[in-house]
C-alpha cells in the first residue's frame, strides 16, 4: 500500500493532537495556581497532582496515542483499522481516553476519589484499545525491528503503570498501602513515576526515535545491534529500579540509575551518529526543543539518582519529576509535534487533489512556535530554579511563562487543524455543489 | 531511508544528496544575506552558488523528474500504488514551475545582479523551492525508493541506469 492510502482519517489523529494542546495548557496553569506546593510536594492529590497528571497522560500519552496510529500504519503498511462490531477501536479509545482523562485530572484537583476511580477506570480502558491496536501491528510486522522491541517493552511497562496507578487511587480511599507485606504509599508512587516517565513513555518515545530521526533528517537506518544494546541496557535499569523503588533500596537505585544512563548514552551516540550521516543539515526549531530534551534525559536520571540518596537535598525528588517530565518528554515530544502536524496535513492536501501550503506556513510557526521555545524554555529554568531554591515567586513566574507557550502552541496545533479540516470542507463542496 | 540493492536507486539517492546539499547551501546563503536588500554585485562565492541551484534544479526537473515519470512510475503503477505517486506526481508538478523561474532569474541576474524587488521575490522563491524539494526528497527517500529496491529485478536495474545515464 502506498503512503497516501496508509492515510487514516484525519480527525482521528487531530482529536488527539487537539486534546494534547489543550491539556498542555491545562497542565501549565494548574502548576502556576499551584505553585506553592510545588516544591515540597510529597504526594497527595490536588492541584500538583492534577497538573502532573494533565501533562503526562493529557498531553504526552495522548501525543503518543495519536502519532501512533498515524505513524505505524504509514510506516508498517499495516492498518490501525481494528474493528469492533461497527465500531474503530482507535475510536473507541479516544472516547474512552480524551475524557477519561478530563474526569482523572478533575478528580484530583478536587480531590474527589469517586471521580479518580472513574476516570482512572476510563483511561486505562482507553490504554487497552490502544494496546490491542498498537500490538496488533508490533505483531505482523517484520520491519522497524527497534521500534517494535521498544514498543514492547513500552506495552509491559503500561501494564505495570496502570495497576499501579489504579491501586495509588484507590488508598486514596481505604489507606491500605504500607500494612502487612504492602510497599509503602511514596515508593509505588516513585516506582509509578518511574513506570511511566521512564518505562511506557520513555520507551515509545526512544522507539519511535529510530523511525522519526533517520526521516527528518533524511539519515540511514540506524544499526539494530545498537540500538538493541541501548535498549537492554535500559531495561536492566527499570528492572532494578522498580523493585528497588518499592523496596526503598537505595544503593539498588543508584545503580539502576547508571545503567540506565548507560544505556541511554548509546541511545543518544545512534541519535547524533543519525545526524551527522544525515542529508539535511538544516532541521530548524523543532530539533532545537529535539535537542534541548535529549540534553534532559540523562539529566532526569542524574537527578533521580541523585534523589534516591539525598532527597531532602535540594527539594530533588519533585526536581526529578519536573525534569523527567517537562524537560525530557514534553521538550522532545512538542519538538517532533511540530513536525508531524505540518507533514500529515500537507498529506491529506495532497490527497485530495489540492495545493498544500509550505510546510512552514501552517500555523503561524513564525511567531507561534518561537513564541512556545522560549517560553519553554524559559520557563523550565524559572521552574527549576524556584524548585531548588524553594522560591515559590519564580515557580509562579515559570508556571505563567509556561502556560504563555502552551497557549502559542495550541493556537499552532489549532491553526494546522484548521487547515486540514477545510480541505475536506473543500472538497465536500466540489463533490456536492 | 536504506542501503539500495539496486544501482539505479543508488544513483537517484545520490542525486537526492547532491539537490539537498546545493539547496541547503542556498537556504544558508539566502538567510545569511536576508530578504530586505540584495547581495553584492559580482559576490564570487554566491555566484557558484547560484550557478550550481541552476545546473541542478535543471538537471533535477528535465531528467530527475521525467525519467521518474516515463520509467519508474509506471513500473509502481501496475502493483497498484496509486495512492502513493498522486502524491509524488503532484509535488512533481508543484515543483516544476518552481524550478523554471529561479533558473531563469539566476541566468537573468548574470548580467546585471539583482534589484532590490527582484532579490525580495527570488529569496521568497528560493526559501518556497528548497523547502518543497526536501519535502519531495524526504518521501521519496522513505516511502518510493525503498518499494522500488524491492520490485525491480536485476535485469530491469541494468537497461534503467542505461536509459537513465543516456538521458542526462
């Protein structure tokens, strides 16, 4: 099948871009009205919770949810199209996911452990779908050998992620964690933390790496020994850290940390050996944020190691997770956005027989996305500085600063959609004038 | 993006490299020089450069392109990937005229450089072209060439490098 007819249809993918915009936004303001909780935050639900939660499962896993189905049928030639009944399963999960989340993330806020239960319930049915789909295709292809073991890993680690996340919301209400032979409540929260930032997100994220990087750049493939290496090296670290997160282990942590380090320095040599072979040498601002995240990943590490063994040192764990999740991931994840909306929508253009604009055109990139990178960015060293220092002022200053991208960066995400959306309201009208 | 087993997907991947790194070299220059006034009349360096967009934008429309229309698109055409060369023969239009007027107008300012309205609508038509061509390339580069690799038989692959030298 060629490229165009691996198109799947557009509103799918761009609910989920859309609903990732949002959330992103979401995710800032919640962190700016609670700023002053963020520094010394040691779990609990309410405004941090919420506005971490927004980030990492309304904006980042909702980012991957979309790309995914987009990128695997065009990359694989295998269909998302799962059915179920009359029903597409990458439908079902989007109405399953995008308001589960909006229930979770409210929950939380308010504190209202009827509403995380709910919600909770909802998204991890949502992940479900989604895992049927995305295995579905990791198991019939032959090709994309890195991606595929990535995507793996990434579909246990979800597993894992999900029970965990269920079980922390539900002795939100019965409080039955740290009895008997249970973990403690803050260490299945930091082996969630890692769960997710490093084990589900992390390993889509590195796994569909080894697919985006070589195309923008328009680089060889690169080496599976490689990249397999990386990816064992990885998994060794989570394998360790999990365990000894729950366990509260220390000395096993900071190992876990620099094996996972390990692995990700060759994860990073494959990237830059990738774009350095590369043809095109001018990759613009969104490898600028590419590059700024992949400067965060080992630095979360570093720090979460750190955290294990000093963690009144600095307010180092909520430093961790902030790093973890608003350096590394959403950076990365926001730089590769801004590629993939343009490149989809010049597709569907095309498609329907019309002109596509520039690539460069769409959305207002001149000021809106160089308006998102330097708030971005700004706002990531605001937040950082005011985590060590324990400064609530600069926590506030960078949560404003933050939500400013945000908002550039939907009125990007909006301005793409538009477009899309009016070719096809172009071409209805050419069909039934 | 892969290593081709066959020689005329490796002769039309390093035509990609040679077009990314000219137009590359000329999105630099452009932006160097900026849109708001020309560059200096007889600039050596900009004058190869310029040369070089001509020789290889001409090159890339009358043989890159034809040969890909006349040759290889059908061979795609008859598994039924249609989908994919709509595309491809679309940006091939779109790209075209692109071509032919920054062509003309490097050959035009030989003479007598570039006025300040002449280098406004040349750097808008040079920043258009490069970012259309590697649009082109990219797909090409992932989705046709690597399809092609693996339909053609070795036979085929020899008689098309022919045809493909002989037409340049």
């Amino acid at each position: 099948m060629g490229a165009q007819s691996r198109l799947i249809p557009y509103h799918l993918p761009l609910r989920f871009f859309v609903a990732a915009a949002l959330f992103h936004v979401a995710a800032w303001l919640l962190l700016t009205v609670g700023h002053a909780d963020i520094a010394g935050y040691a779990g609990g639900p309410g405004i941090v919770l919420a506005s971490l939660h927004a980030l990492t499962l309304g904006a980042l896993a909702m980012t991957a949810m979309g790309a995914a189905y987009q990128l695997l049928n065009v990359a694989t030639g295998i269909t998302t199209g799962l059915a179920m009944g009359r029903f597409d399963v990458a439908s079902i999960s989007s109405w399953l996911y995008i308001p589960g989340t909006v229930l979770l993330v409210a929950g939380m806020a308010d504190g209202n452990n009827t509403a995380m239960l709910l919600g909770g319930g909802l998204v991890v049915s949502g992940l479900i779908a989604f895992a049927v789909i995305i295995g579905n295709i990791f198991y019939r292809t032959v090709a994309l050998k890195a991606t595929m073991r990535h995507g793996w890993a990434a579909l246990v680690c979800m597993v894992f992620l999900a029970v965990a996340g269920l079980v922390l919301i539900v002795d939100f209400e019965l409080g039955f964690l740290g009895t008997s032979a249970l973990p403690e409540r803050a260490d299945l929260a930091f082996s969630h933390a890692i769960l997710g930032g490093f084990g589900f997100m992390g390993l889509l994220v590195l796994g569909f790496s080894y697919i985006l990087i070589p195309m923008f750049a328009l680089s060889p493939a690169p080496n599976e020994r490689q990249s397999g290496l990386s990816l064992s090296l990885i998994l060794c670290g989570l394998a360790l850290a999990v365990p000894a997160a729950l366990a509260g282990n220390k000395l096993a942590l900071l190992l876990a940390a620099a094996i996972g380090l390990a692995g990700v320095a060759v994860h990073l040599m494959i990237m830059r050996k990738v774009l350095r072979e590369g043809m095109k040498k001018r990759l613009g601002m969104s490898f600028v944020m590419v590059r700024s995240g992949w400067i965060a990943l080992p630095l979360s590490i570093g720090i979460g190691g750190l955290a294990a063994v000093a963690p009144e040192t600095f307010n180092l764990p909520p430093l961790f997770i902030f790093i973890l999740i608003f350096g590394w991931l959403l950076t990365f994840l926001t730089g590769i956005l801004q590629r993939i909306l343009p490149f989809l929508t010049s597709m569907h253009a095309h498609k329907l027989g019309q002109r596509a604009p520039r690539l460069s055109e769409m959305g207002d990139q001149g000021i809106t996305l160089k308006m998102h990178a330097v708030c971005h960015g700004g706002a990531l060293l605001l937040v950082s500085a005011g985590i060590v220092g324990d400064v609530d002022a600069l926590i506030l200053i960078g949560g404003l600063t933050g939500s400013l991208g945000a908002a550039a960066f939907l009125w990007f995400t909006i301005g793409v959609g538009k477009l899309v959306v009016g070719f096809y309201a172009k071409d209805k009208r050419a069909q039934h004038p | 993006m892969m290593d081709y087993s066959r020689a005329i997907c490796r002769t039309l991947h390093e035509d990609h490299m040679a077009t990314v790194r000219v137009l590359e070299k000329l999105e630099t220059a452009l932006i160097k020089v900026g849109r708001k006034s020309p560059p200096a009349p007889q600039d050596p360096d900009l004058s190869r450069l310029l040369r070089d967009v001509a020789a290889v934008m001409q090159s890339e429309i009358t043989g890159h392109f034809a040969f890909e229309e006349d040759h290889l698109f059908p061979l795609v055409e008859e598994m039924g990937e249609t989908g994919m060369l709509a595309i491809l023969r679309d940006e091939h239009a779109t790209i075209r005229p692109l071509a032919q007027r920054i062509t003309e107008t490097i050959r035009a300012s030989h003479a007598n450089g570039f006025t300040p309205d002449e280098w406004a609508g040349f750097y808008d038509l040079g920043l258009e072209l490069a970012e259309r061509e590697t649009f082109h390339i990219q797909k090409e580069e992932m989705g046709f060439l690597p399809l092609l690799d693996q339909i053609l038989e070795p036979e085929d692959d020899g008689a098309l490098s022919i045809t493909f030298a002989e037409t340049r």
